[in-house]
C-alpha cells in the first residue's frame, strides 16, 4: 500500500509537469500490478487517473472507457465516495463533448451517491458541479436548488471558501437568467422612446 501510495505522487507530479507519455506507461503498469495482488480500490483509481490523462488529451472515447471502468471497480470495492467521483469525472467528459443530457445523468448519480458518504463538503462540490451543469442547461431553478444546498452545507461545516465560491456561482446563475431578459427589456423601452418622438 506504502508503494502505490508513493507512485500515485509521481504520477501526480508527472501530469502536473505534463508528462503525460511517462504518467499514461506507469498508471498501466501499476494497474497490471495491481490486478496481480488483487487490490481493487488501487486499480479503480489508477482507472480513474487514466481517464483524466485522457481527457486531458482530448481522448473522449477512451477517458468514458476508463471512467465507466473506475465506477465499477470502485462499486466492487465498497467505495461509494470513488464511484460518485467517477460519476462525476464521467459528467465533465459528457460536458466537454457538449452532451448536457448525458452530463446531467452522471453527475445526478454522482450526488445520489455522494449522499451516501456522510462527507458534506464533499456533496458540498458534488451539488456545485450540478449546478453548474444546469446552468449550462439554462435551468435555472434545478441550478438555484443544487447552488443553494451546496452553500447551506459549505456554512453548516464552516467552508468559507466553498460557501464564497458556491454562492458567488448562485449569483452567477441568477445573472445569466436575468440579464438577456433585462436587455431585451432596455431595447424594447429605448425603442418605446425613440419611437414616440417620431422621425
């Protein structure tokens, strides 16, 4: 456990320093030795690291691949905090192909199993990328319920942070809702003005 641990920093140092070629041969490796020893979680989330190499390299095909692998070995694992994570990785691959249907699918999951760990700040993200995700849809409501839930959680733990950044989100929606509407509605009076004082 000590050595997968210590690999996990390399391979960590490794994206950060964009080495991606050296991460992609040595997350393979390690989850052929993995397999051999018979450690599930590790594999799940050296499944998981390959998805996110992946999709960093715009592979979409293969990041899903290896993301769906993640969610089930993470399942076979007993570690409903790594499926839900997987879930929601799977809901930003879904997100950077344009597919919000898909998107909203995963990262539902994502927080029906984040509800399951008992870890609020980590539903606290789970229902920020939700909400996200419904901004991005334009629902406006479901974004509003899942920001406002996140902020509740971020105050009731004492997450500054995340509460400033989950309610600064909130607004944002609030913004983009309201502000084509308010143009709109500008224009139409300006023209209203303009109108009645003839040519």
């Amino acid at each position: 456990r000590l050595g997968h641990d210590t690999s996990w920093n390399g391979i960590a140092t490794m994206f950060l320093l964009g080495r991606y070629g050296a991460a992609y041969r040595d997350l393979v490796s390690a989850d052929a030795l993995l397999e051999q020893v018979g450690y599930p979680q590790g594999r799940a989330a050296a499944a998981g690291n390959l998805a996110m190499l992946f999709t960093q390299l715009g592979d979409y095909d293969r990041a899903e691949s290896q993301g769906r692998r993640a969610v089930t070995l993470y399942r076979e694992a007993g570690r409903p905090s790594g499926v839900a994570q997987s879930l929601g990785n799977l809901g930003e691959i879904a997100m950077r192909r344009g597919d919000t249907e898909r998107s909203l699918a995963y990262h539902t999951r994502a927080v029906a199993f984040g509800r399951g760990t008992a870890d609020a700040l980590f539903l606290r993200v789970l229902l920020r990328d939700l909400g996200q995700v419904y901004i991005a849809r334009r629902e406006w409501a479901q974004a509003e319920a899942a920001l406002r839930e996140s902020v509740a959680l971020s105050d009731a733990s004492g997450d500054r942070q995340g509460s400033c950044r989950s309610r600064g989100e909130r607004a944002a929606s609030g913004r983009s809702h309201l502000r084509p509407v308010d143009r709109g509605r500008r224009s139409r009076s300006a023209e209203d003005r303009d109108s009645s004082h003839g040519p």
